[in-house]
C-alpha cells in the first residue's frame, strides 16, 4: 500500500497544497466581506458565482486540456488561482469579489479534472479505489486544515491572503517536476440531465437539494457565527468542524446503505439534518462547545448525504455510464450550490443569523417528504444486484473521472488492435488516436474499428494481444 501511495506523492502533494490555499479562501473571504462592510446577500452572491464557476469549469475545462494539455492546463489554472487569491485585498468590491470567486470555482473545477485523470491514468482495476480514496481523504483533510488555519491570523490586511497565494503557488511544483508520463487525451463526458433524472429521479433530486443545502452550510457558516456574536477565528474553526463532521460520517453511513434501500439511508440523513440544523438556527447563548458539537452534527447528516444520492444513481446506471452518470449528478449538485447560497442569504439579511440553518432544515424536510414519495412510487434495486458503496466514486470531488476508458497504453497502441465500436465511442477517445501516431481505417464488416500506425509514423511492435 505504501508503495502505491509512494508513487503518486507528488501528486497528492499538490492536491494538498491547492486545497488547504482553497480551504483558506473559504473561510477567509466571507469573513474579510463582512468586515469591509459587504452586505449579507453581496457575500451569498459571490458564494454562488463561485459555484457557478465551478459548473462552468465542469463543461469547459475538458476542452481546454485538450487544447493545451494537462501540465500547461494545470499550471495555468494554479496561476490563475495564485493571482485571483490577492487581487481581493487590492480591490474591495462587492462586484470584483464575484467575479473573482467565479474565477475561482472555474479554475478549481479544471484543477480536479486534471489531477483526477492523472491518478486514473496510473490506476489499475486492483488499485484504483484505494489510490482515489487517498485522494478524497487528502482533499477533505487539506480543505479542513485551510479553514482551521484561518482562524490562527488576523482576517484584516494582507497576510492570509498572501499565505493563500503562496501555497497555491507552490502547487505547480509538483506536477512541473515530475517524471511522469502525462495522462492520455482526456474523456469528454456527455451532460444529460433529462435522462438522468428519468433513470433516477430520487437520486437527481436529491443531489439537487443537497447542493442547495451543503453550499449554503459551508460558505455561510463562518458569517452566522460572527452573527452570533463570536470572533472571527472561532467562526473558521466553526466552519471547519462542520466539513470534519462530514468527513468522518462518509465511509460508515456509505457502507450501511449498501445494506438498506438508500432511499431510506437518505431520508434518514434528511431527518438527522432538519433536527439539528433547526437547534442551531434556534439556540442562542455563548456556549461555543455547544455550538461546536451542534455544527459537527449538522455536517455528519448534511455533508455525507450527496455520496449516498451517487451510490443510488449507480445503483439504476449501467456499467458503461456510470461517468456520464457522475457528471450529472455534480452538475445538479452544482446547480443547487449556485441557488443555496442565494436564498440563505437573502434570508439572513432579512430577519437573522439563524435563518441560514432554518431554511436548509426546510430543504432538507423537502426532499424526505419527496423521497417518502418516491419510495411509495417505485421499489428499490435487489440488493445483490447493486455496487457496493465505494468513496472514491461517489464523493463530489471524483465525478469526472473515468475509470470504464479503454486504455489507451495497451490495447489501442498495439498496431492493428481491434475494439468494438460502442465502446470506443463510450470513452470518446477515437478522436484522440492520432496524437498516438494512428488513424481509423473506418469500420469493419463487424461493426468494430481498425486502426493503422499513420504513415512515416514508427510504432514499436507489441505482443498482440488476447482480445485482439
């Protein structure tokens, strides 16, 4: 295992510096908004068009790697991030900081793309769930150490944010030096929301209404605690605390949906999420143990819910679209994280604090109301028949991998290699041969593709083999 781990290091290292500078940015900005005197609906507003961002990124970043590669698409976007991160104290503006957390998401989105294909790339079928679920566990502890780091500094002047741009400079470093090969062409992932909510209904709805409610947690947790009355590092440790609560919970509610319908796993999720959320929203006081242990709660029943939504999606998915499956799902949860923030903050500026917490406790009893009636629509899959919960496939950070690609290192660059045609157009990688030094000799009486090395294009000779 530590072998496995050992040869992907300095990619993990990169992960871990980008997303603790990310981290950093979440809790910081809200917080620093506030003091410079932005209202409560110019904060929720940059909080979406960071989410929006981050949609964008999900459909456009592929084709930018494709343009330009994996190294220059990564250093490009770290770049970008490293620059956005300290133009904020430069220019205090409700517009400005918008659009530079729109920047944000959009250079993040493009981030986990290319980090994810380079960990799929170096994967096999033995070893991918443990290398992604490393990856995941990274990202989540990397978010939550960033949070916990905003709160050891002043929230005014200058410093947090230079440490935020200095270790996503840093980032680059890793993956500039490294001596791995780059990964293959990436996959380009079709988006079809219609048939993915016609295939699982319960399972896009839900994804839908957790966006709404994680988003409007995370982002606005750090402006209701300072809302409450208590100091700005408090409210990053409480920000923290809560992503920690859903860390934790992930894996052990993950494993007892695959002994139940998952239907029910979430709407007990929901109840769990309503019920403390509602305390924290109503509870008053100075108690921070009491805040803290309130918030934890709330991230155990509110942020592992999205996981259990993938899983059940997976569970009416073939094989073969479990990628397309994946990236709807992130593209709904994308969706309700640009809306969320939106309304909560409406709602807060409006009446109080707490109102961020009740609103997504109605949320929440929404969709067990919506889930309860699905439920009594329509029965869930068998259970021997479904996938087993599994981390690395299911968290929001993974869904643009795609671990069902054909690989591009053995069959496709045996001279004369034959595919079937369905499978190569699923990768969506046939388009992509000729960076290789082949060419489609078009389709064969058998409704598969042959392809040929290109001429004057030398390709060693490989052992043929045994499906070919």
């Amino acid at each position: 295992m530590f072998k496995t781990i050992a040869s992907i290091s300095s990619v993990l290292l990169a992960v871990a510096m980008l997303v603790f500078g990310h981290g950093l940015q979440s809790a910081l900005v809200p917080l620093r908004a506030e003091i410079e005197g932005f209202g409560t609906l110019a904060i929720g507003a940059s909080i979406s068009a960071y989410f929006a961002g981050f949609v964008i990124g999900c459909l456009v970043g592929p084709f930018l790697i494709l343009r330009a590669g994996h190294i220059r698409a990564y250093a490009a976007m770290v770049s970008l991030a490293s620059a956005v991160a300290l133009l904020h104290p430069l220019l205090i503006d409700e517009t400005a900081w918008a659009v530079f957390r729109f920047a944000t998401g959009f250079c993040i989105a493009t981030f986990y793309i290319v980090i994810e294909s380079w960990l799929n790339e170096r994967a096999t079928n033995e070893i991918r769930g443990l290398i992604m679920s490393t990856y995941v566990v990274v990202t989540l502890v990397g978010i939550m150490a960033g949070q916990f780091a905003a709160a050891l500094g002043s929230v005014e002047g200058f410093t947090l944010f230079i440490v935020a741009s200095i270790v996503v400079s840093v980032a680059v470093i890793p993956i500039a030096l490294t001596t791995s090969a780059q990964p293959a062409p990436i996959t380009l992932v079709r988006f079809r929301p219609r048939q993915l909510y016609n295939t699982s209904p319960a399972a896009f709805v839900s994804a839908l209404l957790i966006g709404v409610s994680a988003a409007s947690t995370w982002m606005l947790a750090p402006v209701f605690a300072t809302g409450r009355g208590f100091d700005t590092s408090f409210a990053a440790i409480f920000a923290a605390i809560m992503i920690g609560g859903g860390a934790v919970a992930q894996w052990p509610i993950g494993r007892t949906s695959d002994k139940f319908d998952r239907r029910l796993v979430i709407v007990a999720l929901g109840i769990g999420s309503a019920v403390f959320c509602t305390l924290l929203g109503l509870v008053q006081g100075d108690s921070r143990w009491l805040f803290l242990a309130l918030v934890f709660m709330v991230g155990v029943f509110t942020h592992s819910t999205y996981a259990i939504a993938v899983a059940h999606a997976f569970d009416h998915s073939e094989p073969d679209t479990y990628v397309e499956t994946s990236s709807g799902m992130l593209l709904a949860f994308g969706i309700g994280s640009t809306i969320g923030p939106l309304i909560a903050s409406f709602l807060m500026a409006t009446t109080e604090p707490g109102a961020l917490f009740l609103f997504v406790a109605v949320v929440q009893v929404g969709m067990v109301i919506y889930l309860i009636w699905r439920i009594n629509a329509s029965k869930a899959p068998a259970i021997p028949g479904r996938e087993d919960f599994d981390l690395a496939s299911t968290a929001p950070v993974m869904a643009m991998t795609n671990d069902q690609a054909v690989d591009l290192n053995t069959d496709l660059l045996i001279p004369k290699s034959i595919i079937e045609a369905n499978s190569l157009l699923e990768a969506n990688n046939a388009v992509q041969l000729h960076d290789f030094g082949y060419s489609s000799e078009g389709l064969t009486a058998d409704h598969s593709v042959e392809f040929q090395p290109e001429a004057g294009i030398s390709v060693p000779e490989l052992p043929k083999s045994e499906s070919g």
